[in-house]
C-alpha cells in the first residue's frame, strides 16, 4: 500500500501533500531534487526567471504603453503577455484554490468519488469530472497533478486532462457563440470519446507493465462509506484561520511546479505571436489534408491557453471553412502542449507517460478530423 508525500493518520484530514522530501510519495531524486520542488538551496530558476521576464513586460504595458512601441515585435510581446496574464488569471487561481481544497480532503474521498480501479469505468467518471469543472487548460493541470497523487490512476489523469480544457462551460457558451450549438456539442462528445478510449489504453498499457504506475495508489478500506465518513470528519474539522491559511499556503505551495511552466508558456506564446501572425490560419489552414496537417503543426508548436484556441478554432471553421481543422486545433493543441507535457514528466517522474499522451491521441484526432472535413465539404 503506497503512501502520499507524509504518514496520513487514520481518519484525520490530509495537511499537506508535499511537505516531506524524505517520504515515498515524493519521488526523491538524489541530488536533483523531487518533483515537488527543485533541489534543496537551489532557486527555481524557470520559476523566478518566467516570473520576472511576465512582470516585466505586463507592468511596463499597463504603466508605461508607449514604451514598448519602438520595436514592432516587442510591442507585440508586451502585449501579448499582456492579454494572456489577463485572460488566464482566474483560471489560474481557481486551479490554486482547487489545489488548496484538494489538499485538504483525505485521498479515500477522491478514490471513492473516481473509482477504486482502473479501467472503463474509472476512466468514464475522470472524463466526465473533466468536463463539467470550469476551469481553463493551465488551472486543469493544477488539479490533474493532484489527482494523481491522491491516487487516480494514469489512465484517469489523462482522460481528465484530454477531456478537460476547452470543455469548462464558460467556454462552451463561448464556442456556441462562435460556431453553433451543433458543432460545439458534436466537437464535445468526440473529445470525450478520444478521452476515454486514451485513457483505457493507458491503464492497459500500466497493467502490461509498459508503462509506470501510479506509487500513490491504494484501494478503500474496508467498509469504507462516502457520505457517513465525510459528515464525521467535517464535524471533527475546526474551520478557523489557521485552517484557511494552511489550507491557501499548501495551494501555492503543490501548484508552483505548474505555474513556473505556465509563466514560461505566456513567454514562449508571446514571442509566437510576434513572428507568427495569427491571420495566416485563414489563408492556409483550409479542409485539405496538408490544410490539416498544418493545422497539427500550428497547434503543436503554438503555445495557447484554452481562452485563446477557442476563437482561433472559431475562424478556422467559419474563414477557412474547416471544421475537422477547427476540431484538431482545439484537440491537438491540449494533446501536445508542452507545459502539460512537462507538468506530466515532473509529476509522474516519467517521460514515457507524457510521451504516450500524443503518440496515443493525435492519430485519433488526425483521423477523427479528416473525416469532418470530408463530410463537411462533401
């Protein structure tokens, strides 16, 4: 039976996921470091050097605006961080306060509500989880990391995230908006399938022993009920200032390793959107099959949080009249995302996982997209 990050005493609230680097669960490195932090006495240079380069470029634009106009491409940059800091920071801090929360209820609770195993049905909960939470793409990864160490299994934690990041249903209603009831719903239900069937195979692939498990998993205790146990221990429970103040400090704390590569995602995204027009979709991203195989790339290479891909999507299937490449940008763009890809590699202490995600999901998506084109245009 694996343990979290510290001895979980029977019955009482989880404190804290991460606070000892000598426990099990914290996948102790050596000299690197865990993956809940980086190495001891060492700064977390992506973090503080992202940080630094976001907070630069976002006061300079709203304090000082015409000084970023002597170069074009900076212009471009500053506000493009800008905008993006804008637009993600709720999302943001719902994943803090959805990590905060998570830290406080005991592992059993999120095992009861997901599933005790692995497999179909486990997957089906995950995907549906991912679906109805409102939360963007960068607070989604906050929560699927903690999912797994509460003890859900890979295959979970992917559907999870495949499902999750333009599903949240503000953005749904953005999408209606954009592009129709019927195309939001129908671009809906086939992400959730490719969701599922990503996540079975990954759970069979863990079973095969081709790829590693999750070490925080354990099944219920025996005689384990939801409903009586949570109205026990929320009696036991002193909701004071101390409480609330553990419970926001462990949420920054467990959500630091996601938001150093959001920080560096708004960099990387923002120096794109400098050299990248974003017009050129409309011109050359039509419902061809080189038109969706660009599409791939564009999504691949192009670092968007999912407030961004949505009217992106939008104008590739109303401008370029490509709905299949509209749906692969929304899709791939979530399947290959190198912030999900890392955050899964430090979270997991595994490339191979990360690694599977879009080798097992974009030739779903490839193929899921050409037959929308085909049927659209045909």
């Amino acid at each position: 039976m694996s343990q979290s990050c510290h001895s979980e005493p029977e019955n009482k609230p989880v404190e804290t996921s991460c606070h000892s680097s000598q426990a099990s669960g914290c996948h102790e490195s050596g000299e690197h470091g865990s993956s809940c932090h980086p190495p001891a006495g060492k700064p977390d240079y992506l973090l503080w050097g992202s940080l630094f380069v976001v907070a630069f470029l976002y006061l300079q634009f709203y304090f000082l605006p015409s000084t970023v106009g002597y170069f074009n491409w900076y212009e471009i940059l500053a506000s493009s961080v800008f905008e993006l800091i804008n637009t993600m920071w709720v999302g943001i801090t719902l994943g803090i306060l959805m990590v905060a929360v998570l830290s406080k209820i005991p592992r059993e609770f999120v095992i009861s509500v997901l599933g005790t195993s692995s497999g179909f049905r486990g997957v089906i909960r995950a995907t549906a989880a991912g679906v109805l939470l409102d939360l963007c793409n960068h607070g989604i990864l906050m929560v699927g990391a903690k999912l797994y160490e509460r003890g859900a299994s890979i295959g979970q934690v992917v559907a999870f995230l495949i499902a999750s990041p333009w599903n949240s249903f503000s953005l749904t209603l953005i999408l209606i908006a954009l592009i129709g009831l019927k195309w939001t719903v129908g671009f809906i239900f086939l992400s959730m399938f490719i969701a599922i069937v990503v996540g079975v195979i990954f759970d069979a692939l863990v079973k095969r022993g081709n790829l590693p498990s999750n070490p925080h998993q354990r099944d219920l205790p025996e005689g384990f009920r939801f409903w009586p146990e949570a109205k026990r221990q929320l009696s036991e429970t002193q909701f004071n200032n101390s409480f609330f103040i553990s419970m926001f400090v462990d949420g920054v704390k467990d959500s630091r390793m996601v938001i150093r590569w959001i920080f560096f995602g708004v960099v990387l995204a923002g120096m794109v959107r400098a050299f990248v027009p974003a017009d050129i979709f409309g011109n050359y991203f039509g419902p061809t099959f080189a038109g969706l195989m660009l599409t791939v790339v564009a999504a691949t290479i192009i670092e968007v949080c999912s407030e961004g891909s949505t009217p992106i999507a939008a104008d590739l299937l109303t401008r370029a009249n490509a709905p299949g490449n509209s749906f692969a940008f929304l899709m791939t763009g979530a399947a290959t995302d190198y912030t999900e890809i890392m955050v899964l590699r430090d979270t997991t202490q595994s490339w191979k996982i990360p690694l599977f995600l879009p080798l097992l999901s974009v030739p779903q998506v490839i193929f899921i997209a050409w037959v929308i084109n085909y049927l659209a245009v045909s």
